[in-house]
C-alpha cells in the first residue's frame, strides 16, 4: 500500500520569495478597494499590480 501524505499538495508554481512592503494609508485603502471590486486577497491584488506594470511594456 502507498504511504499516505499529509497536508497540502505541492505547486507547480511555488511562492517561495517573500517581500515586505510599507504602504500609505492611502495606498493601502486603494489595495484594499482593488481587492474588494475583485474579490481577491492583498497578496493576489499585489500580484495582479505587478502583472499590470509587465503588461503596460
């Protein structure tokens, strides 16, 4: 019989890198309000900002 893993299962993608970030209060409600319209987490709504910065090219 296989041996049974615990916990979640591993990602093709890894988010292994981690950044920490000081925001206005100002920059921080927009991040909040961006988040919110698309009901996603802040992290997602960081990811998503950097993805628009690639795109703008």
């Amino acid at each position: 019989m296989p041996e049974k893993h615990r916990g979640r299962p591993t990602s093709d993608n890894p988010k292994t890198m981690r950044v920490d970030v000081r925001l206005t209060e100002e920059e921080l409600k927009m991040l909040d309000e961006y988040c919110q319209r698309m009901d996603v987490s802040r992290p997602q709504g960081l990811r998503d900002g950097i993805k628009a910065l690639n795109a703008k090219k």
